[in-house]
C-alpha cells in the first residue's frame, strides 16, 4: 500500500490552517501535520515533509532561508514548498520563486485551490503516477517546470516524435493544439510579472483540469504557452477540446490589489494525419501549422480557436 504524501501546513491563523488541513484530510491521501509559529516552521528540516505550505507572515525574510535549506537537502529527500503571500507582495513573490520555491498562491486562499496545487506537488514527486505517465519512467529524469509541475518543452519534444511515430505506424489521426494566454505584456505592465505569473498558473490549471486522461499530453511550449498532443483525435476533436479549454478559462479570476482581473486564451489546431505521413520533418511541420493557426487566432482579436 502507496504511504500518504507528508504535507505540513504552517500558518499562524489557526482557523485558515484547519480549514485547508481538513480538506486535505478529507481527501484520504494526505497526512496533514499542522505547524502554528515560527520556531516550529524552522523545525520542519527534520523530519522534512514531502510537501510543506507556508504563509510567508510566519517567518518573513526566514522564509527564504527555510526555502533554500530545504533545498540544499534536495538530495536526501525530495520535497515540494508553497508559499502563501498576501496580496500585493509581488517582490516578495519573486524573491521566492528565486530561492526555489515551487508554487505559491494569495491569501485568502481557496482551500480546493490549494488542493489542486498539493495535488500537482504529490506528482512533481513522482509520488503518484500522473495520467500521461503512469508508470512514473520520466518522474526523476526530466526536468519539471515550477508551474502547476506542468513539463517543459523537452518532455513536449520528446513526447511528439513519440507520438507521431506511434500515429505513422497505426494509421490514426494525431492532433497538437497550442494555447497562449492573450495580453501577457499589458498584464505584467499594469500589474507586474508576479500576478501574470499566478494568471498563467490559473491557466496551466485549467488546461490539467480538461485534458483527457490517458489521451492527452500536456506540457510548456513557451513562456506563455501550452501545447496539448491528442491521439486519436481529429480536427474536430481537437477544436471542441480547444473551445471547452477556453470557455473554462474565461471563467478564471485573479485577484489583484485594484480588484479582480479575467485573463483569455487563443488557440492553435493542427492535425497529423493521412496527408501528413510522408512528409520529412513531420514534427517541425506539425509544430509550425500549430504556431500558424494560433496566429490567425491572435490576429483576429484573441480569445478564440483557429483549426
């Protein structure tokens, strides 16, 4: 039987704590130890936790130390950190993601919300195996990007020509659809890099949400962009994903200090297919009609799906 993923929520405000502590309880993999002031959050080194969530409030500018011990003992036993700011401490935010913190989120903080985030920690882990990798094989080998431990580019390459390969011999339709988040300039702009950073998150968080389990594969593409590889799957296919994907992001709100702001993506299909086989560079071909379609998308004001 799989042990439950280890996760110490420090955080003075004891009824926030019992709050997410329950909720994690709740959902039967988690074993929640609750830590309430600042000498018991430095103490949390040893035994290290697997994941560990903490208000920055809590130790402050200690919260960086704690941050870069635990992971200079990466080595001895992986572990996940999430940091929870309040709003408005954006050089607070990026002085974290610098140390090494994996993901952070902002008070008041949605308890499924920071589920959600525990849960992309348990499988940055390799604690469990995702949907895309079951059997855990690139877990310890590839490199995760900190977002949502959604893969990076290099996983999405590799993954690809797999893919396709697979698609070639099968005779089957394969499908790569490019999603960019609209207005990521004017976003960091008038509201800095840390919240466009927690709106990409909000993002990548939908897009992990919507992909069909054992179907899908899901990974970075650029900085603000997701590429999603859809066996057996067609244009249509592939568009109907694309539009429920970007209906579910127009739902997304992130919290800034002025109010809320509603964020919208583009995307981009493009299809492996019959005419597509014998092509040399299918790859790079594939990835280019994508780029192309998400382009259109974006010239005709965003906020759509080009196919």
């Amino acid at each position: 039987m799989t042990r439950p993923t280890t996760v110490a929520i420090a955080q003075a405000d004891s009824i926030s704590r019992g709050l997410v502590s329950r909720v994690l309880r709740r959902w039967g993999m988690y074993d929640v130890i609750e830590v309430a002031d600042p000498e018991e959050a430095l103490g949390l080194i040893h035994p290290k936790p697997d994941i560990t969530v903490l208000d920055w409030d809590l130790l402050a500018s200690d919260t960086l130390e704690l941050c870069r011990r635990l992971r200079s003992e990466r080595g001895s036993k992986p572990s996940y950190f999430i940091v929870m700011f309040s709003p408005g401490d954006n050089d607070e935010v990026l002085e974290a993601l610098e140390a090494g913190t994996d993901d952070y989120t902002i008070k008041p903080v949605d308890p499924d919300d920071l589920l959600e985030r525990v849960t992309a920690g348990a499988r940055a882990l390799g604690l469990r195996g995702t949907a895309n990798d079951p059997d855990g094989r690139y877990q310890a080998s590839s490199r995760r990007h900190g977002l949502s431990a959604i893969r990076d580019r290099g996983y999405f390459e590799r993954r690809l020509a797999e893919e396709m390969a697979r698609a070639t011999r099968d005779r089957q339709p394969l499908a790569l659809t490019l999603f960019e988040l609209d207005g990521t300039q004017g976003i960091k702009d008038a509201y800095g890099g840390a919240v466009a950073h927690e709106v990409l998150r909000q993002v990548g968080a939908v897009l992990a949400n919507e992909v069909r389990r054992g179907q899908d594969v899901l990974a970075r593409y650029g900085d603000e962009s997701f590429a999603v590889i859809s066996a057996q799957t067609n244009a249509r296919g592939a568009k109907a994903l694309a539009e429920r994907v970007r209906k579910r992001v127009l739902e997304v709100r992130t919290q800034t200090e002025g109010g809320y702001i509603a964020p919208t993506c583009s995307a981009g299909v493009a299809v492996f297919g019959r005419r597509r086989w014998g092509q040399s560079e299918p790859a790079r071909n594939l990835t280019e009609a994508a780029e192309h379609r998400l382009y259109q998308a974006k010239l005709a004001g965003g906020n759509r799906t080009a196919a």
